[in-house]
C-alpha cells in the first residue's frame, strides 16, 4: 500500500509527465484523497473525477473523462490491494 489514493493519483499521473505545477490544485486533491481514505474515495468516485477533470482543464484545455474515470478507478484499486 502507498500513502494513499492521492498519492498513487500523483504517482500514475507522473508516468504519463503530468507533474504539479504552478496555480493547478494537485498537491491540495492528493492530499484531500489521502487523508479522506479508500473507502471514502470509493464512494466519492464520481466527485473526484470530476475534481481531477475540472483541474485538466483548467491545466491543459481538456478533461477526457474516460481516461480520468479509469486513472481513478486503477488508483482506488491498486490502493485496496
């Protein structure tokens, strides 16, 4: 198990070169999800896409849901394992 789901979020995310920066809210959601906990991110699935999604778009321009439901879904998954 890692330190949280936030951070295996962080962690999937950095595989791809998507890095914090400066003005976006990463550090501010993983640790939200982090300290929340794999259960309470279970439940709150489709809150934190959209939380992630609203922060790729204000980032990149785009938020393709799809891709961002299973990085969610992989992280609370390989967090539970």
């Amino acid at each position: 198990m890692s330190n949280g789901v936030g951070t295996r979020l962080k962690m999937f995310f950095a595989r791809y070169g998507i890095r914090e920066s400066s003005g976006c809210r990463c550090a501010e959601l993983a640790k939200k999800y982090d300290d929340f906990g794999v259960i309470w991110c279970e439940e709150h699935f489709d809150e934190i896409v959209e939380e992630i999604r609203q922060n790729a778009i204000k980032r990149f321009g785009v938020g393709p849901r799809f891709i961002i439901r299973r990085i969610v879904r992989n992280a609370i998954k390989e967090e539970r394992s």
